[in-house]
C-alpha cells in the first residue's frame, strides 16, 4: 500500500461517515478499508483501458475533477498531488486540502517523466504545452482551497513557491503498532520499497549496489519495471507488489532500506525505521524531516551511485542502534496524525461556528 493511500485510511477512520470520490478505481486495486466506501467515480472509469492507461487521459483530468458535485456538504477534505485540490466546492463548504505535493510533472519535473530520452523528440515536443497549460491551471484552481496542509515541510514550500499559499505540516501516518522489530534471519541485502517510476531513481540504487556488490530487493510495480530489469544484474530482485506481512518481513530482514530519489515525505523510510532498518537516503526533501544523519541512517549529499556506494561498503550502518531507530520512526505514529489532522481540520472550521453564534 502506497503512503497516499495510508493517508486517506486514516482519514477515512477520522470521519467514518465520509463519502469517498476518485477520479476512477479499479476494484481489488485498495484496502477492504477503502473498497468498503464505495468511492464515487468520474467518467474517466468509462474511458477505454482506464485501468492501464490511466495516465495517457491526465490532460482530461481537470474536466473531470471539476464535474463532480459537491453541493450536499459541507466540509471536503482533498488529498491531492494531481487535480483533486480544484474540485469546485459550494460557496458555503469548506475545503481542506491534504497536499502530498503540486504537480511535479506540470511543475519542476517534466523533463523526468517526458524527457526526449524517455518519449522520444515529438512526443516531448507535443507534450511541452499541455503540460504548461496543465501548470496554469493547477496554479489558477489553487485559490479554491481555504486551507493547505502539507505532508512534510519540504512540501508545504513547494506550495509557497507554485500557489503562493502557505500550508500547515501534518506528517502522514505510519503504521508503527504493524511495523514493529521482531527476530528474524537477517540478508546482507539491501532493500527498496516503492512504485517504480522515474524519479524514484531506482537505477541509481541498482548501480549503487552493483558497485558495493551486495545484493539488492525490490518491491514494487510500475512503468519504470521493464527498464530496471534490463539495467539489474543476478543480485536484483524484483519481488513485485508483496502484502504488509511480507514487507514487514523484508523490513526486518534487510541490512539498510535505500533512498536514492527526492521525496516530498517517504512513508516506506519510516516503516523500514518503525522495524529497526536503517536507511541510506539522498539528502534532499523529505528525508531531511524523516532520516537523523548518523542516528537512524546516512544522508548522502550526492546523488550517484558511488556515493551511494561508499556509504554501502563502509561500516557507518552496522553502528546504529535499532532501538533509537524505532523510537524516532514513533513520532509519526498514526495516533500523532489523527490528532494533527484533527484539529488542522478544527481550526479551519472554528471561525466559522464563532461566527454562527
């Protein structure tokens, strides 16, 4: 399960009578948790191979975001790193958007997912402009929110800069009552947990690890998995989409879990940490909020595969204490964000039931 989803789990345990909307879902695809609200979908669902394309209809997806009707309620809560935060909301409601980060791919990311090197010269170059206007939008919806919370402080100043908004910091949720240490056979591998997209930078680690001779495990599916397995060697492995019982297992067994991209916050980090792992992580973003350099892991300032490989090959990690690893992963326990969302959310509301009365 991917940090966006364990966020709105616990906002759906917040407010248990919550109607759910998406832009499409696939059943089987989430929690029971989840698929038990029977979220309401647009008409993105109906379009063709929705399910496996659904990224080739992101340029349709502001006209859907913007047909749902919102008109019976009173408070909504987005999570959004696409177009959820533009729904159009009655003048009366309230809207609160959990932000896990602007559009990257819109923003400052284009040219990692449509690189000419990915898609090729006229694709890139047909691309370019629906990704600006794409921005434009984004940037000119932004006012529809009253009030962003961001996932991470590294987030919440990408807000400032793309919206021109500031936003409180509420971290997401980690499961830390499920993820705990236990005793286990322990690998001299490392460990990656994570979607396989491009700025993920998974390659790096395969290098990384390739030059450290040590093995390496990857859990996860994505666009990104065809291309990894032809750069991988014999000590990669690629385990697919794993259930929770078996990623805590990975967890406890690995030697460090690696974060070779720059994350807006990381919840994988942080469950590898709430099980005693320490982590190896680029130190940039979210993982200067969520790894302690030289307590809970090494932050590397380059982002290479020798960098990445010297920290591999020394003895820095074998130090650190999985006790002091756990106690840090404690503080964005799942008890500390329904609490923090909580009253984000009643401190949105509060004026106005002053004002009611």
């Amino acid at each position: 399960m991917r940090g966006g989803e364990r966020a709105l789990e616990g906002l759906c345990r917040l407010y248990p009578n919550a109607e759910l909307f998406t832009l499409l879902h696939h059943p089987g695809t989430v929690s029971s948790l989840l698929e038990e609200r029977q979220p309401h979908v647009s008409f993105v669902q109906q379009m063709p191979f929705s399910r496996r394309l659904y990224r080739h209809y992101l340029p349709i997806f502001p006209i859907a975001i913007e047909q749902f009707d919102f008109d019976r309620f009173d408070l909504i809560i987005s999570t959004s790193h696409c177009v959820a935060k533009s729904i159009v909301k009655p003048g009366r409601a309230r809207h609160l958007c959990y932000c896990f980060t602007p559009m990257r791919y819109a923003w400052d990311q284009f040219e990692v997912y449509f690189g000419v090197e990915r898609i090729g010269p006229v694709a890139n170059a047909l691309a370019r402009p629906v990704f600006r206007q794409l921005a434009r939008w984004d940037a000119g919806t932004s006012g529809r929110v009253d009030r962003y919370v961001a996932i991470s402080n590294h987030v919440a100043g990408r807000i400032q800069r793309y919206y021109n908004r500031p936003a409180a910091v509420v971290y997401p949720p980690v499961d830390t009552a499920f993820f705990h240490p236990a005793p286990t056979e322990a690998s001299p591998a490392a460990l990656i947990v994570s979607a396989l997209v491009p700025y993920k930078r998974i390659d790096l680690a395969i290098e990384a690890c390739r030059l450290a001779g040590i093995p390496l495990r990857i859990i996860g599916v994505g666009p990104e998995m065809e291309r990894l397995r032809k750069l991988a060697g014999p000590k990669v492995k690629f385990f697919g989409n794993l259930n929770d019982e078996a990623v805590r297992e990975q967890y406890r067994q690995a030697k460090v879990f690696l974060l070779p991209g720059e994350e807006e916050f990381g919840i994988a980090p942080l469950e590898a940490q709430a099980c005693g792992c320490p982590v190896i992580a680029l130190n940039r973003g979210g993982a200067q909020e969520t790894v302690i350099n030289e307590v809970t892991g090494v932050l590397v300032n380059e982002c290479s595969p020798a960098a990445f490989a010297s920290v591999l090959c020394s003895n820095r990690i074998s130090k650190f204490d999985k006790s002091a690893i756990r106690t840090h992963a404690l503080r964005f326990s799942q008890e500390h964000f329904l609490s923090n969302i909580s009253e984000a959310v009643s401190g949105m509301i509060a004026p106005l039931e002053d004002g009611a009365r």
